[in-house]
C-alpha cells in the first residue's frame, strides 16, 4: 500500500533524528530535489530528507526501515536514467547527501582521498590538482555530481580508456544498510585480498542496496604533459584501425580516444555558431595522450599520426600548439551534449559492443532511423576505445513534444535491438535506473535474475532501498 | 554429520554423468590432488572427481547439491592458504577443472580472450605472446596454476602495480552455482554498466559460491621495450621515497618495484651459490618499465635514476644491458622464494599496508623476531608498489620441523598484531583459504560478518561450496 503523507508523528519523528533544516515535505522545498539535471524526468516523494553526518543516514534509514517506508538515495540528481528520480510517486522518501560533503583526509604519498559522500566531483579534482595528485573521473556533469553518485552508478566518462570507470578508482566504501547499521569499508590499503570484496555489491548498485556515505579512491601523479590531436577521418572502420594501432604504438598513454560523427557538428553551433571543427571529414576523432615529465610526448603523437597518415588512416590532422587550442577540440566534444539539450526532447542511448563491431552498430543505426524515421536526425558519437557509442537522435524539428516522446519509444526501442543483436548493452556507463529497468530485466536469463534477486533480498529483504530502481516493484519479484 | 565414504550407488550415479576416467577415488589416484603445491597441506577427500566440461562441471554439482555432499573447486593446487585442500577430512569431493583446459577464442582486434577455467596460466600468456598481446598476470607459480584459479583467488603476482590484480583484468565469467545451475557472464565488452556485476562476486570468493568455468579477460599490446634496473639503497625509507618519484617521473609506465632486504640474498645462494646480488646496499630494488615502440625508454630511466642518484635515495644502480642480464635480475627475486621453499618449512606472510607504513612495518617486525623469536631469521621483501611486504621468517635450522611449527604459530600471530595495528591486512594477495580463517574472522565487525554471511546464504543456501574455507564451518554461522 502507497502511503500518501506523512503523519506529523511520523514527521516529529524524524525532525528530532536530523532536524528541521534537514527536512523540506512542503512542493516548493521539494522541487528542486524531483527533477533531474537533463530536464527529462519529474517526480514525487513524501518527503526529501537532507542528513547532515553519517549517524543522521543511519538515524533516517532506521526510521525508515522500521515504517515501511522506501528510500530514494540522490546525490547530485545528474543521472540520465531516472534512478534517483521517483516518476511514478510509489510514496518513497529522497535521502539526498548534499550536506555530507567534507573531503576527509588526502594523502598523497599513499595516493588515495577520502571524501563524504556529497562531496561534489569537481570539488575533489581540485583538492588532488592543488596536491599535484590526479583523480581522473571527468565526465560533463562534474561540476553537479557528487562522489557518492559516482559510486553508487559506476560512473564512466572520457577518461575509461586510461583510467576505467568509477570501479576501478575506488578502493573502499563506507555504507548505511538497509536497516541503519554502518558498514566501515575503509582501509587506505593499494591491495587487500581478504574475502568477499563487499565494495564490489554497491559499486553500481544505484542506491538498491543501501546508502553510500563515504567513498575512497585511488589517485594519480598528475600528468605533467598532454597532447591532443583532432583528426579527420574517412569512415568508422578507419576509426577502429587507427584506434588499434594507436593502443600498440602509444603504450599505455592515451588518456581519451574520442570519435564524432560529422553530423554532429551543426548542433556544436547551436552553442556557439561561430565554432567550427579543426577538420571537414566525415569521421572526427579527438585523440589525447598524456604523461609524466621525462616523455617526448609531442614526437611520439606527431610520429604515430605521420605514419596513419602515410597509411591512409587519417586524412587530417591538427595537433593542439596551445592549451586554448586543445580547450577548443574539447570544447566541439562537450558542445555536442550542450547542443541535444538545447535542442529539447531527444532519444539518447549509451549503447556498448565489441570494439570492432563499432562500424556495423553505426551502420545498422542509421540505416535505422533513415527507413523507419525519416526526418529524424541521428547523432553518433561516443568512446570508441571502450566501444561505447552514444547513439542519439533528434526529433524533426516541427514535432510537437509530446508526438515526438511517444514515437521516440519506438526508436529507442529500436536501437537497443540493434545493440543487443551485436552481443552489445543498452547500458555501457550511464546504467539502469528506472527508465532502462524494463527492457534490461527482460534481457536477463532467468538465472541471471535469479541471482540478482537473490543479492537484493540479502542485503535489502523489505525492498525499501531505491524501489522501482534497477529491479522490478518487489511484488512482481518471483 | 561427515560421510566417510561413497557408496557404490552415488559412486554408479556420479561415474554415469562423468564417466570413469573422471573419477578417482582411491589413495593412489586422489594422492597428487591432496597436497598443495608448497608442501605445507595434506588433506582428504571421498573422492576427486575431473569433468570434462562445462555440462559435466553442473551434472557433478547438482549430484552433490542433492546428496548434501560438500564439493572443493580445484584448479592448479598451487594457492599457499589451503583453499583447495580440505585438511580437516570433512568428508568433501575434491571437483578439479584440469581437464577443461581450452582457449576458446582470441580476439586481438577487441584485446580479449576467453578460456575454460582449467587453462594454465603460462598456456595463455604464451598464447596472447604468439598474437602480438600481452595478459600481464604473472606469478611465481604461473606454469602450474589456471586461469579458474586465479580468478576464483583474484591472484596478484608481480605486475599488479602496472595492471591491477586478476579482478582488474577480468571482464567476464562463467560460473556453475550452487545448485548446478549455469550462469553465462560472458560479453566481450570492455563497458557495461547494467545492474549488479555479479562476476565480482565470484571473484577472489574461493569458491565458496559456485565453480568457475570459464573466464574472460582483457589483453594489452605486447611492449615493445622494457627496461630493468637493479639499485641498492640506504633504507626502507629511502625505497619508498624513490617509489613515489618513479610514479611521478615515469608516468604509468613502471611494471615492477620490487623491494628485497640484502638479508634475503643468502638465501637466493641457496638455489645457486655462485649468484651474486648486482649491488650490496641493505635495501635492494628491482625496478622494470616498459614501452611501446616510440618512447626512449633506457634514456627516461637513466635520468630518473641519474637524479636518483644525486639526490641521494639511490647509491647503486645496474641497468641491465641485456636480456641476460634483466633475466639474472629477476632470477635473484625468484631464487627468493625458491631458496625459502628449499629450506623446508618456514613463516609465510602476505601483509599490506599503507605505502608509506612498510618501513614502519618492516622495523617492527624485524624488532618482534629479534626479541621474541632470537635465532630465527627474518626475510623482507614484495611489491612495494602495492603495499605488499612478504615478511617471512626462516626457523633456526637446528630446530626439529615439529617445534619450529608450533613456534611458528606464534611468530605468525606477532607478525599479523603488527600489520593490524598500523591499519594493515593479513592477506595481501594469497586469500585467506582454511590457514587464515580463524585471524580473518576474528578480525572482522559483527557488520562486515553479517554481510559475508548473507552473501553466502543467498548464493550457497546449503553451505556445500568449498566448506570450511574463507568462512567458518556452516553449523557455526550466526
């Protein structure tokens, strides 16, 4: 049964564990905390809660646990997936942790930072930078986002190819359980092979199996040098090659491996028009490697880059002479994302495959959307060296909203069988949420979800952690 | 209640869904299967059984689901913690994946490989070598042990710093559960971030939870170049000082830090005595980096090690000029751990901590022998890199086997209070297996148990995978 409100008991209740500040139940308090950074989602909830320290997430989930009542962890409400976001209105209650945001302790001769769940992403990059440490998470959102969502999502972004994914940065994890005990899962050790390695359950669990507060990560020296070139290439398949030689011929040092339809460059101009790319080729790729100070970086990237040219790979190639130069090929990447949200309603997608099998996911997409939506404007676009492509595509402009919402279904839809046709995922890095949840659960073997049911029902058994998120209602559980 | 043997029924049903040549269950035939491969376990079993393949692996383990009959996966038998060896005789089948031994598939173009979990280490390395790859797992016993195994233990090894331990290296596996039934964890995809990752799970969970049958894992171009240097220095300190400028100084390039006490050289003789350590400082490090084609790899060392040098961390440095001669090198760091296995039994230790702490720890451990244990002989070295310091300790070799274990109990128990109190772990790399068990579970938080046992219970309700190991025998669950 859905709870509606709640009762100024239970309200008295949990403004003596965290406080009046800590709770807004009125719309206006609220709205800010229901909708997401893309404007895609709206949603509802009983109340939004804003703990101030640990003791306070454990004091609110405990009360939480012991009435029943679901729990929506949020961190910076970034997420493209709708996970911290309750559309339906299933009467749950947003735990967000922006108010736990301390960086605890940096240590840069163990490489590591420990940081409150809340603390905002950028925030800790400028805590390393200042340290002459690297933490090389970076993704669009990072201003907003926050290290307890990065966590709770295995966040991606551009700098997987060198450095992976949320993952593999973090090294231990301090989380509220469902019923409100603490587990303490820091140890600042590089390695550690002592059992189970609990972390691992709430790295991109997206807050279903308990509440993230505190997150330690590994950090870098930070890169003394950086090269960036932009390219122009003929087609996707030249895209794969020259990525392929540039994993063997550039050792471990390429940081970020871009590829850019050229379609996509007239919505960079809807930021700012006077923009254009380096190159006019049909295929863009943005290379950037980087290293410690004792590297020739420069002659390493020109001769990699002179010998795909040689080999035909490449047709163009700009290479960065200032760090405002290389801002700018950064800045065509980053418009790309600006440029879809301007635009309004689109399909966005965050499909994966086999790297190889790049070229063909593009094909069959397009050649998609131009027989089953024509006017439609597909984007390609994304991480080629994680075979991550983000696959988007633009209603026709003259589309009303809601017309173009309802057949934008159709083309996501679409698109995943695609991926899944390939052996891909529909969810490369921006995971489940509540908008994917659907087609993920009927992609799994029944023995697949029988051991995803199996961890949810051990570690969260009344299925009040973040229901309707990733899994099934608990009722349709089998 | 313990069965103490098979009877010809379940041996009839367990040889009509293997066949006979997959069984042994006399003396003669389970003897190699029964000790491990140090010479420090002896276990029993009521039988081995070897299947030869995947349907096989389940048809054995939903027998023994239905019979109530514990089963202990066991790949190469060269773990040190006694995670494969039952040395209690609690009346357990020995189910060893020797016999599902095939790569199936290379994928350069995608830098991944597949292969049964039988597969020896050393047979895949050598495969991904003949394709221009490289798998940088490498350990000591990498010519026995199998790609299953390392998995199932999340091995560690010598490249750790550079690439990460097996559970960075994995992305995909196949696993027979509990219950006999088969989950495909295969994709082939570098990114996919959708729901819970349940290869985590198995991974370094010593087959507590189910039998791994296959693994995936990703590949890295083949370096062109390395380099290997052999340096003497004053101290500990000055080792991790030079550490923290290696990071910085030759950016991801390092493969190797290992640190070597100059007393652990006496043993290396043992192995051969005309070999002689390059340099006679008290703290020696064998440092190697490695390349793509385009980097000037000797000259980025040199002038590290040059500046090293006058800053005075460094007082010795051998640059190896050949292949010979970087193989002599680490033939020393390996002499190690043969020297210590050729003197009969001996302390083994595994312990991390902070990077910064293993000085701290090192001097600490050394006073504890010193006082405690006169007579016996300290041993420092490991992965410095990583935190990791194998401080073993040698019995006085006039002292009977039998006393020098029981003392060794004892000097063991000193050894892990001391990594405990600086924050360190007990089990760095080797796992925790039935030798660590008791001190592992004594260490843990009601919490953390609590967790480890709702992570069992959900995915081995019956408590018949790997009895006894990593956790406490079933009946003593909470």
């Amino acid at each position: 049964m859905t709870v509606q409100r709640l009762s100024p008991e239970i309200l008295g209740a949990i403004e003596s564990a965290i406080g009046q500040n800590g709770i807004a139940a009125d719309p206006a308090g609220m709205a800010k905390y229901l909708g997401d950074w893309a404007g895609d989602y709206r949603g509802q909830a009983l109340a939004v809660l804003r703990p101030a320290s640990v003791a306070e997430v454990q004091a609110v989930t405990r009360l939480c646990s012991e009435l029943g009542l679901g729990v929506v962890p949020q961190g910076g409400n970034t997420g493209l997936v709708s996970g911290a976001i309750d559309t339906k209105g299933g009467g749950l209650i947003v735990v967000s942790l922006e108010r736990l945001n301390a960086i605890r302790q940096i240590d840069p001769d163990n490489f590591t930072l420990r940081a409150d769940a809340g603390c905002v992403l950028q925030t800790i990059k400028d805590a390393c930078e200042a340290r002459d440490c690297l933490f090389p998470l970076a993704l669009g959102a990072q201003g907003s986002c926050q290290i307890g969502g990065n966590a709770a999502t295995n966040a991606g972004g551009v700098n997987v190819l060198r450095y992976g994914m949320a993952r593999d940065l973090i090294l231990g994890l301090e989380v509220v359980l469902a019923d409100g005990e603490l587990w303490n899962g820091f140890s600042g050790l590089r390695k550690n092979n002592s059992g189970y390695d609990l972390k691992q359950l709430f790295i991109g669990s997206e807050g279903t199996l308990g509440i993230i507060t505190g997150v330690e990560v590994k950090l870098f020296p930070k890169p003394a040098k950086t090269e960036t070139a932009y390219l122009g290439l003929a087609s996707f398949e030249a895209a794969i090659a020259l990525f392929n030689r540039a994993r063997r011929d550039c050792s471990d040092l390429i940081s970020a491996f871009e590829i850019i339809g050229s379609e996509c460059i007239d919505l960079v101009r809807l930021i700012d028009p006077a923009m254009r790319a380096p190159v006019s080729a049909p295929v863009q790729v943005l290379i950037a490697l980087s290293s410690g100070p004792g590297i020739d970086l420069d002659a390493l990237l020109a001769a990699f880059l002179g010998d795909a040219m040689k080999k035909g790979l490449v047709s163009d190639a700009v290479l960065a002479t200032s760090s405002a130069q290389e801002k700018s090929f950064w800045a065509i990447r980053e418009g790309l994302v600006e440029g879809q949200a301007k635009r309004g309603y689109h399909v966005r997608t965050d499909l994966s495959v086999r790297i190889p099998d790049i070229p063909a996911l593009i094909e069959q997409a397009r050649r998609f959307v131009a027989n089953y939506h024509p006017g439609w404007i597909p984007l390609a676009y994304g991480h080629a060296g994680d075979g991550n492509i983000h696959f988007n595509v633009l209603p026709p402009a003259e589309l009303a909203e809601h017309e173009a919402r309802a057949r934008g279904a159709d083309v996501v839809a679409g698109l995943y069988e695609i991926a899944v046709g390939l052996g891909g995922s529909i969810s490369a890095e921006h995971g489940i949420g509540r908008s994917r949840r659907k087609e993920f659960w009927a992609g799994l073997s029944p023995t697949h979800r029988r051991m995803v049911t199996a961890l949810k029902n051990a570690f969260d058994p009344n299925g009040l952690m973040n229901p309707g998120c990733l899994l099934p209602a608990r009722e349709t559980i089998a």
